[in-house]
C-alpha cells in the first residue's frame, strides 16, 4: 500500500474538504474529475468532511 | 467561408475517464460513472434542482429550494419569482449554460410542480432538455 502523508493539524471542515479532493485527484484521476460545488460527488465529499469535522470536535473534547 | 469554433472539454477526448457519479443512486452498484461533461452537467443542474436552501453543509444558498414552494399559495405571482430565483442560481452556479427555454408548470390540488428548461453550453453548440416533476 502506498505510504500516504497523513497530518493531524487538519481538523476543520475546509481542511478536510480540500485533502479529500487532494487524495481524489491523486489517486482516482481516471474515476472522478468533477470536483465543481454543485457535483453529487462533491456533495458526499462535503458531508465526509462534516462527519470528520463533528469527530475532531469531539475528541478534542475528550482529551482536554 | 468562417464559421466558430466548437470547443471540446478534454476530459471528452478520452473516453474512459470517469468525470463524476449519476443521479439518481439506484443502480445495483449505488454509483454509476458519467463519461461525458455534457451528461454530468445535467446530473449537476439535477442536483441543485432537486436541492433546497440550507441543505448543503456550509454552503446554505446553494439549491433552487423548489420544495419548499410545494405548501404555499401557487400563483402566477409565485411561479414567476421562483422562475427568476432559479435562473439566477443556475446563472450563479452554471456560468457555461444559457437557458434557452424555461417553464415551470404548477398544480396545487396535486402539489406538483413542474420545471421545463432547455438549453446550451457556451462555445460548445451543446444543447440538452430537463424536465422535472417535484410533488409534496
């Protein structure tokens, strides 16, 4: 499996917006091109990134 | 004799590159690849009809919000301010497609609306038909 550059400091919504269109582009650029705001891929991107958002939230709750 | 240029997406020079996923989901693999812009192009304007205000994830202004006009007073008046309102969005968000031809139907004892559009994409001479039927 190919060694992925995983950051802990991305923790909000953009951020990982950004890095899941990043890793789309790197690693499935034969499957999936559109990444214009009024896509259904983008929207399920967005709503991934919310998920991950809400988590961070949480478990930087728990650990402070 | 001169005559326009046709532009070409280069995605659409190769024919076995995915551009995005289909709508609706209900093929037995969920998602369903679309080669084409001109197909995923509609599936998007689909997608921001069949979206209402406040339904995207910090994006509350995205979607044409036609649901939302399903219980209220269906008049002239009204269909013609959501006629203008999504033209605007598709305008907004749509920056290549001229509309060439827009209706919206409505009927309130069924709760139903129906939306009506042709149009092109610029520099392409690419046209397309959508029609959409939103019911309560």
């Amino acid at each position: 499996m190919a060694n992925k550059n995983i950051t802990y400091l991305n923790k909000d919504f953009s951020s990982f917006r950004a890095s899941l269109i990043e890793y789309a582009k790197a690693y499935y650029p034969t499957s999936y091109n559109d990444f214009s705001t009024s896509s259904p891929g983008t929207m399920f991107i967005e709503m991934a990134s919310y998920v991950r958002d809400v988590l961070s939230f949480y478990l930087e709750t728990q650990v402070q | 004799m001169a005559y326009g240029l046709k532009n070409i997406n280069v995605l659409d020079l190769r024919p076995s590159t995915g551009i995005g996923v289909q709508l609706p989901f209900s093929t037995a693999g969920v998602f369903q690849t679309v080669y084409t812009t001109k197909d995923q192009l509609k599936y998007n304007i689909i997608n921001y009809l069949l979206t209402n205000n406040r339904e995207r994830i910090f994006n509350p202004n995205f979607g044409a919000n036609i649901r939302a006009q399903l219980f209220k007073q269906v008049d002239q008046d009204t269909l013609d301010t959501l006629s203008t309102s999504i033209k605007a969005g598709i305008h907004q968000y749509f920056s290549n497609v001229v509309i060439t031809k827009f209706d919206i139907v409505g009927d309130p004892q069924a709760h139903l609306l129906t939306v009506n559009f042709s149009y092109t994409i610029k520099n392409t001479g690419v046209s397309d038909n959508i029609i959409i039927n939103i019911n309560g």
